[in-house]
C-alpha cells in the first residue's frame, strides 16, 4: 500500500535535512511531503534538495492547514496510507511501521502514536504532561475516545481518514480535536509506543504560560464539535 508522510513545517530548514534524512534511513518505501506552511528561510528548498515532495502555501495557514493540504495531496493521488510527523525531528520514523500494521491488518483508521505507552523518550514538561492527562480524560468524557496522548502530532491514517481529513481538518491545535471528529464520524482510532525526542533547532509553538490558554481553547472545541459526521 503506498504511504505518503506529511511534514508540515514553518521555518524548519535546520531541521529538515535530519527529518528527510531519518526518513529514508528508517523507514523506506513511504514518500515524505513537505508543507511549507509560509517559511521565511529556506525550508522549501531544503525540502526539494532532499528529494521531497514540496507544497507551498502562499500564506501561514497553522498547523491544521497545512495538515489539511497534505491529506488532500494524498487523495488526490491515490494514497491508501499517510502519516503524519512533525518538521522538528522530535518524532523517530522507525515507529512509522508498527503504526500503520493496525491499519493494513483492518484494526484500525487511525493509529496515534503514544509516548505515554512505553518508558523512555521525551515527554514534556511536568506542567504539560498534566494537561495531556486532562486532555485524554475530556476525550474519553466527550466522545468516548480512549488515547493516553492526544496531543502527540505522530499519527498514521487510513484510506477512511484521509477521505475524512482531506474534507474536514481542525484549523488550530487540531490533535486532540481530530481525534474527536475521528470518533464520531465512525472511525476507530488506536494507539501505538513510541519514543520521542527533543527538537535540536528552534522552539515549540506552545510555550509553558500557554498551556492553559491551549487548553481551554481545546475543551470549547471539543464541546462545540458537531455530534457526528459519516465516512464512507
């Protein structure tokens, strides 16, 4: 089954060639889809010189933009499998196979990766890794979702959630969400170990005096996200 892996990235180039590198090495066979998401320095052309497929947009769209646009280039070409990493290497692609098996075995539509499973790796603050539990139980609370790491951007879609996602994707902090519309529109959603690491370049979007503000952003989402949304 062809693979498609989308890494959107806003002013990555630093990073990249260890992302794009890994890639290759660790887990061959998937093509990897960069979406610039607006950069200012030369992700885009980093991207290209590592052999990648690169999407420009003419505008910062957020991380569920750009999300979004890699799962319409997957449908539109006929991927039956896509994943998702991050562009700041902290997600290891040697995880990549044992999340998307469930998938090819039917177990499941979308596979997140969890490092909340095993016992090593890069797991955040003290701060966040108390949100994330309370993100797991308001999941679980509103639609029944069972995941121990919602917010982990380490995901691999089936064909029924490319067709989902490339239609409705959230717009900002998607992940918890994304789980959600998954649930409810039908799909299963499963979770699988993985080790993250530290980003070597750079700094995370959310800083420590914005976890509160993400999320409370996050729960109005959740409580205002619509009941249900079929899948073919």
């Amino acid at each position: 089954m062809r693979g498609l892996v989308i890494i959107p990235a806003l002013n990555e180039a630093r990073n990249l060639p260890r992302v794009l590198e890994s890639l290759r090495r660790d887990a061959p066979g998937w093509d990897a889809c960069v979406v610039d998401d607006g950069s200012t320095d030369e992700t885009a052309r980093t991207a290209r010189e590592q052999g990648a497929i690169v999407l420009r947009l003419a505008q910062n769209l957020g991380i569920g933009g750009a999300v979004q646009t890699g799962y319409l280039w997957a449908r539109e070409h006929g991927y039956g499998i896509a994943a998702q990493i991050d562009g700041d290497g902290q997600h290891d692609p040697q995880f990549l196979a044992a999340a998307r098996a469930p998938i090819e075995e039917g177990k499941a539509d979308l596979v997140v990766g969890s490092r909340y499973l095993g016992s090593d790796g890069f797991r955040s603050t003290a701060v966040r890794r108390a949100g994330i539990r309370y993100l797991s139980w308001f999941l679980r609370l509103r639609c029944g979702a069972r995941v121990t790491d919602p917010t982990s951007g380490f995901r691999v879609a089936g064909r029924r959630a490319i067709e989902l996602f490339a239609a409705h994707y959230p717009s900002d902090y998607p992940e918890p969400e994304a789980i959600a519309l998954a649930t409810r529109s039908g799909l299963s959603v499963s979770e699988v170990p993985v080790v993250m690491r530290e980003r070597e370049h750079g700094r995370s979007s959310i800083g420590a005096g914005g976890t509160v503000y993400y999320l409370v952003k996050v729960s109005l989402a959740l409580i205002l996200l619509p009941a249900r949304r079929g899948v073919a």
